[in-house]
C-alpha cells in the first residue's frame, strides 16, 4: 500500500508532519479528515528501492479524462486548485497523481498552470502546454480544454484504428513463423536420425527443410548472430535519429502502408494546428508546436523548410502546397481559410477529412491483407506438411522395398 507524506494543522492549530497508509491520495486525505486534522500537503512518499528505470508517461485515455475533468470544473467557476485537488483524489494514475500533487503545490506558490504543467513533459505534450498559455492569456482556458480533450479522443480513436489496421498482418506473420521454427527446429530433427538409418530417398522439400533446420542445430551460432544483427538494426531504426530517417523514408515507400501513415501524420498535423489555432496561439508557434508533434522525420524536414518561408512572408497556404504532402482537396481548404480568415475552421474540416479518408484506406488495407496473409500462412504450413508426409511415404516405401 502507498505511502503518503502529509502536513497537517492539528485542532489545537499546531501544524505537524506525519506518515499515513492508504491506497489512493484521495484515500489518505479522508483519513487525516476522521482524525481530525486540516491537510495542508500531502505527497506520495516513494522508497529507497522505488526507482525508475525510465520516465513514466501518463496514458493518452487518463490524460483525455483529466482534460475533460478540468474542464467541467472550469466552466462550473470552480478554482483551478481545488479542481486538481478533487481530480488527483480520484485518479489512479501513479505519474499523472504525482503530477497533479506538484502542480498544486506550484499553484499555491504564485505559478501559472500552464507553467506548472510545462515542468512535466511526459505527461502533458508541448502542444497541450502552448493552448494552456494562449488560454490563460485569452480567458478561455474551460473552451481550450473542451478542443484538447476532443483532439486527443480523436487522436486515441485514429492510433486505434492504425494499430488494429498493422497488428493483425504481424500476429498472422509471427504465428506462422513460430509454427515453422517449431516444425524445422524441433519435430522435423527427431525424425533425421530415422531417415539416415533407413537411407531413404527423400524428396526435395524435405531435404529443404533438413538443411534449414540445421540452423537450430548445428549451425546456432550463424543463427544467433542473424537474430543479434536483426535486433541492433531495429534498434539503430527506432532509437538513432539518422535510422529513424531512414525508417521514416522506408514507410513511405510501402505501397498499401504509405497511404495510411500518411493520412494519420495529414490527421494529427490539421486538428492540432486547428485546435492551436482556435485556443489563439500565434501561427509561428503554432505551427511551430505541430511540426515537433509530426512524428515522421521526412514531414518534419518539409514543414520546418514551410515554416521558414512563412516567416519570410510567404503566406500560409502557399509554402505548404510547395512541400507536396496535402493532396489536392486540403490545398483547396487553405487556400480558402487563408483568404477569408477562417483557417482554424478550414483546418478543421481538412481534418476531418483526413480522418474518414483514413478510416477508407485501413478498411481497403484489412481487406485486402487478410486474404493475402491467410494464403501465406497457408502456403508455408502446406509446404512443411508436405516435406514431413512426403518423407513419411518414402521411408515406408523403401521399407517396402527392402521386404519386398
């Protein structure tokens, strides 16, 4: 069970600091209550052994139900601080309560929300930041927070779809796969030292297999230095910026994956621009924010180049259209926003756009995929088949034979 670290004035008005038991901060705040005891601060009191590895990030679904959360309290005129009192009492979020805990604590010292949220990047991204300080200045902090929660519900909904769209073909690849090191790897050897006694004559795909199970046998090391290659690589891909360049070059060069990645990069790119927009960030930093939020070095590269020469004067829609990523129909939309001043909406709408196009091309890709891997996997599992049932007659054929 969590521990809590708490201040507390005492009903003789003495303050006094303690330790106290409970399973969720909202849990420890009721028990000083029964014991009659004002909370002043209460923190999670983490132990010598309670170390992180790596940073905990907040999950987008518990980051969309405190942006709604807030919101509500927002607009009920309730303050900010009690609102995050009552929101961090009911979460179950261990970064996002701790979050929480020290974002009150800045609150009461004098600081700014969006300046206490900017202290914890891995739970609030810089976009999220950048509407927060707009919405301060502009007093329409309850409506910010409305767009934000809607944008990342979007967003959750679009990755979900992506995902969903990409695990299944991989599942499909990997069962497979497995299957086959199984058969080649284990089952098929046990039966090689029957095959060289009998001396049968095997057939060419059972010979195949032979050889590709000496992989697992025999031949390991050559196996294993093939898997630690293969993993150095994808680490290279994943984890340095020149492989991610790289892997970001590839995928947009896979026929049937190329269209999805784009349109879900073209989806983030409009809603969060818009959402900027509409809580009235500054363009500069606007887009600034949404090119860091692209996660595809290619598209950063080009929008960075169009940022560039917005900033030259060379208008909104005009360096975009050069950079040749939006296709023609959010063309249009830009172009339209930027003359009649209603680029926040347009971008909006382009958004939406990009969403249902997304949703067409995952449903055309699934379609089209699940036959073409249902075939593959038919096709290896049907070729191990054959190459054991096929050495299975030889070997009773030359036993015939021998009788005979």
């Amino acid at each position: 069970m969590p521990k809590f670290a708490y201040s507390a004035i005492d009903p003789n008005g003495t303050e006094i600091d303690g330790v106290t038991k409970a399973d969720t901060i909202g849990a420890a705040r009721q028990t000083l209550v029964e014991q009659q005891l004002f909370p002043i601060k209460i923190q999670e009191r983490r132990g010598m052994l309670d170390f992180e590895l790596t940073a905990e990030k907040v999950k987008k679904k518990e980051l969309m139900h405190f942006t709604r959360q807030l919101a509500v309290f927002v607009k009920a005129g309730i303050p900010i601080t009690d609102a995050l009192v009552v929101i961090g009492d009911e979460t179950n979020d261990v970064a996002l309560r701790r979050a929480i805990t020290d974002m009150i604590e800045e609150l009461r010292n004098g600081g700014l929300f969006s300046q206490a949220a900017a202290k914890f990047p891995n739970v609030f991204p810089k976009y999220y930041i950048g509407i927060l300080s707009s919405a301060e200045l502009t007093g329409r902090l309850d409506e910010s927070l409305d767009s934000l929660s809607v944008y990342i519900e979007r967003e959750m909904d679009t990755r979900s779809k992506v995902v969903g769209a990409l695990s299944y073909p991989l599942v499909v690849m990997a069962m497979a796969m497995i299957t086959v090191l199984i058969l080649a790897g284990y089952v098929l050897p046990q039966f090689q030292p029957l095959f060289e006694e009998l001396g049968a004559d095997l057939p060419l795909a059972t010979r195949m297999m032979l050889f590709f199970s000496r992989f697992f046998t025999d031949l390991w090391w050559i196996t294993a230095s093939i898997f630690a290659i293969f993993i150095s690589f994808m680490i290279f891909l994943f984890k340095h910026p020149s492989g991610r360049l790289l892997k970001d070059r590839l995928v947009l060069r896979i026929p049937v994956i190329k269209g999805i990645v784009e349109y879900a990069i073209l989806e983030r790119f409009c809603s969060i621009l818009s959402t900027m927009l509409q809580a009235g960030v500054s363009m500069p930093s606007a887009l600034q924010t949404t090119t860091d939020a692209t996660a595809n070095s290619v598209y950063q590269e080009r929008l960075d180049q169009a940022r560039i020469e917005m900033l030259e004067g060379g208008g909104f829609s005009g360096p975009l259209i050069e950079t040749g990523l939006f296709p023609g129909a959010a063309r249009q939309m830009f172009k339209v926003g930027e003359e009649t001043g209603t680029l926040d909406e347009q971008l909006e709408v382009a958004a939406l756009y990009f969403n249902r196009e997304l949703e067409s091309r995952i449903k055309r890709f699934t379609t089209l995929f699940e036959p073409a891997m249902i075939l593959f996997v038919g096709l290896i599992v049907g070729f191990v088949a054959i190459a054991l049932v096929s050495a299975m007659y030889g070997v009773l054929g030359g036993v015939q034979d021998d009788v005979g």
